[in-house]
C-alpha cells in the first residue's frame, strides 16, 4: 500500500513538473515551484524557479504557453503581500515585459512553500534589480526579501460551496465506480464530471483529471493510428 502511494505522489511531481521540464537546458534544474493563476483570472498554471530562470507556465484557461526570465535580465521586482487570495509576484525583463502571477495559498502548507519560493526569487535575483513600478490597478509592489505568507481566508459562502461541490463531486465518483458494470462507456463520463466538479475546490482532482485527460487523448490517438494503419493496409492489399 506504501508503494502504491509513493508511485502516485511520484506521478503527480512528474505531472506538475512537465510543462516546464519539458524545456529545460542542459543542467538546469527546478529548484521550487507553487501553483499560480493570473491575479487577473481566466488563467491557471505553476510557477517555477530554476537555477537559471523564472518561469510561469499557463496550463488553463485558454492556450498553454510559458513566460521566462533568465535571472541576470531581470531589471526589477516585486510582491504585492496584500492581495487577496495569496501573494502577487511582479518580474520585469530587460525590454520592460511583465511577468505577473498570483500565487496560490488554499492551505498553510502552500503558503510556506509560496514565502520559500518568494524567497528564492529574492535571493536569485540581481542585487541592482529595482522595485517592480508596476503599481496601479495591477497592484502595488515591493522588492522584499521576507515576506510573511498566510493561508487564503474562505468566507462562510466559500466555505458552504466548498463542501456542496465536495459532495456532489464524491457522490458521482462513487456512482460512476458502482455502474462500471453497465455496458456502454460504463461511470467514465460521471466519473469525469465528478472529477471535474472536484477540480473547482481542490488541487489533486485538477491533477487527476488531466491526468485522466492525457491518457484519454493518448488512447484517442493510439486508436486513430491503428484504424489508419489497417485501412492503409487494405488499400494496399490485390483484389481477389
């Protein structure tokens, strides 16, 4: 049992790490990363620090895309402590192009991880880096090098939708597990829902269902290839 738990939070660091894995240099590593949206919304990704760059890699809410900064073209920055929902980080590059993500903190674990990233930005980060001028409507922001991060305060409302959605989402997962013995597509799309239900409250249901999401489109694919491999096969094959 001990195994199966550590495979699957080794699948789950992989999955997170991959969008920004995938375009690693030759000795570049990830040093910390944290879960970010747009402080704007409509966009959701991972935020990560290298020991070369930083990056935010946009997973949702559109087309995924990545926004990098190698450390030494880093002309300013800054965190905007005060917003709500968790900490805004404000990295400005050499041609004056904002890199702007909020970082998310549901619990106190997140937000310890958020002030060590915050932290490692600071400490990376050239010493003649101003502070980030991108003040406003974006936010106001300081060049800190301790920041003292705090879990995301719910509201009573945000905390009812959260256990509705929580059991609403487990009662489909459960129902799809209970009619898989149905012929058809059996629970998978009520697992989904489920899933998907789940993914609007909490960071591992995101994870799984597009893990889920991955293996449905590599399936997808794989059964496209074999259907165009055997009609490939019977045009080439003589008539009789």
């Amino acid at each position: 049992m001990a195994s199966w738990g550590k495979r699957i939070v080794e699948q789950r660091e992989r999955q997170i790490l991959a969008p920004a894995a995938k375009h690693l240099r030759a000795g570049e590593r990830i040093v910390r990363w944290a879960r970010g949206r747009h402080p704007r919304g409509g966009r959701e990704g991972f935020v990560y620090v290298t020991n070369e760059r930083y990056i935010v890699a946009w997973t949702r809410g559109g087309k995924n895309f990545e926004q990098t900064v190698a450390w030494d073209d880093v002309q300013a920055w800054g965190v905007d402590a005060t917003a709500d929902g968790g900490p805004v980080l404000c990295v400005e590059d050499a041609a004056r192009d904002i890199v702007l993500v909020q970082i998310a903190v549901p619990t106190t674990r997140a937000a310890d991880n958020a002030a060590r990233l915050l932290g490692e930005v600071a400490r990376r980060a050239p010493e003649n880096a101003a502070s980030s001028g991108a003040d406003g409507a974006l936010g106001r922001f300081e060049k800190r090098h301790d920041v003292a991060v705090v879990k995301e305060r719910r509201s009573l409302l945000r905390r009812v939708r959260r256990i509705v959605v929580t059991v609403l989402g487990v009662l489909l997962v459960v129902l799809a597990l209970v009619t898989s013995w149905i012929p058809g597509p059996n629970g998978i799309p009520m697992a989904l829902a489920g899933l998907a239900l789940l993914a609007t409250e909490y960071d591992w249901a995101k994870d799984l269902l597009d893990w889920a999401k991955e293996r449905f489109n590599d399936a997808r694919h794989r059964i496209k290839e074999r259907r165009r491999a055997r009609a490939d096969v019977a045009s080439e094959s003589p008539p009789d």
